[in-house]
C-alpha cells in the first residue's frame, strides 16, 4: 500500500510513493533475460514463471540481487518467519499454495537480510483501515528492492459489510499482504492488518500473523500515530512507537 487513498487505501498505496524501488542487480543463477524498454534501457527479467523484473526507474533503497526464478516455483506448504522488533515479535506463517511468487522473493529479502534495520514507516487508523505497513529500508514509503513481480491476488474474500457497492473486499485481522503501486508492481513493502480492512482485492495475500504477533500489533496500534504540525491527530501516517525490524529471520524445518 504506497499510498492509501483515505479508507480506500491508496494502494501503492500499500507500498511507496514511487511504487516498487527497484534496484540494478546482479545477475542470479540460471541468469536473467533482457526486456527491451521504450527508453532503449534493457532491464533485466528473471526466465522462470516469476519473471522479476528489474526497475532501474526506481533504483533499489538497498542492493539485492534478483530472486532465483526457477522454472517450478515451489507451491506446497508454509514457512514460518519471525519478525525480531523492537516492539517485539511479530511471526509470520508464509503460505506458498497462495502465492509463490510472492512468499518466494519475500523469503529472497529475508536470506538478504533487506529487511533488517528498517522501519515500519506507516500506520492506518481509519475507520475501515487498520494496517500496519513496512518493507522500505528509506524508511520514506517510496523504496523497494529494484525490482518489480505479478500479483497473485485472492479470488475469494467476503464482501464489506461497509461497502455497498460490493467491491471492497475485508482483508481479515491478521493478513499479511502486499503493497503496491498498482497493477503487477510488487516489490518489498507489505502490511499487516490489525483489525478487519476494507480493501479492493488488488493486494496479494502471501500469510498469516500470529497470535502473539497481533499482540505486537496491537500495542502499536494503541501507541497511535505521530502527531504533525500540519495534521495534530492524524489516522494515517509515522507510528507514534517507533517500530524498527531489528532482524528478519526464517525458520527452517527439522
């Protein structure tokens, strides 16, 4: 979610200004196929079914190569990641039959340490929004990894009850998702939603937070949000408690 539009969640909104902050990356192994660009630049795209694709538009807030691609992407089962906060944990439950693509570049950032020492720059209060969003090593809501992906988005979530139009679709307490700055621009920033979202189904659902992580939510959800000059109580914006992701860490099974 760059940029939330009000309740709406300006998606990109769930990611940075920018969108996804892409980085010129070494090449990875099995190498990376060329797409010709109308500016004569050649970004490199990974050949697997992924296709991550290099956005030298919008360079990288913290070198990373390009995600392995490999031509069966795994799809089976979970893998459980443990945010290390300074507000303390926060686990993760990746779901690779929901969208491999996505929990594959995420567990890449991960192996990277991209995450590690960055802030959580964004929280949502509003009324049908409570999220809170991380990923951007600027710390400013505009920087990702240097590369772009596909959605993998849900096909089957309740309606809002708060929508009558029907297009809003609640992204349950306790999704992990990602943000974006529109369609097919997946990079590094994700969020975690505190209290059931009202959300149009354009972000990829990767996981699950859990029990002892909402907890960790939630007492940063009741911190509130950083007052401004120009906005003294705002519903969107620099958590009140400072978050920080003081390591990123994967769990492996015995």
């Amino acid at each position: 979610m760059a940029r939330l539009a009000g309740a709406a969640l300006l998606a990109g909104a769930l990611v940075g200004a920018g969108g996804t902050a892409a980085v010129a990356a070494p090449a990875t192994p099995g190498g990376v196929t060329p797409t010709a660009t109308a500016g004569g630049e050649r970004p490199r795209t990974t050949p697997g079914p992924c296709a991550y694709t290099e956005t030298p538009e919008d360079p990288a807030a913290r070198p990373v190569p390009l995600p392995p691609d490999p031509r069966r992407t795994p799809d089976r089962g979970t893998v459980r990641v443990t945010l290390r906060t300074n507000q303390g944990a926060i686990g993760l439950t990746l779901d690779r039959a929901a969208a491999p693509c996505t929990v594959q570049s995420f567990l890449h950032l991960v192996r990277h340490r991209f995450y590690d020492r960055t802030s959580c720059h964004r929280l949502t209060a509003y009324p049908t929004l409570k999220v809170l969003q991380c990923g951007d090593p600027s710390g400013t809501g505009s920087g990702g990894p240097g590369y772009r992906y596909r959605d993998e988005l849900p096909t089957d979530l309740p309606p809002a009850p708060t929508d009558p139009t029907g297009e809003r679709k609640v992204y349950a307490r306790g999704v992990l998702a990602m943000a974006n700055a529109g369609p097919d621009t997946n990079g590094s920033q994700f969020f975690l939603v505190q209290s059931n979202s009202a959300l149009r189904p354009h972000y990829t659902i990767f996981g699950s937070v859990d029990a002892a992580g909402l907890a960790t939510l939630d007492r940063i959800a009741a911190g509130g949000i950083a007052p401004t000059a120009e906005d003294p109580a705002p519903v969107d914006g620099a958590p009140a408690l400072p978050v920080e992701i003081c390591r990123a860490v994967r769990h492996h099974h015995r």
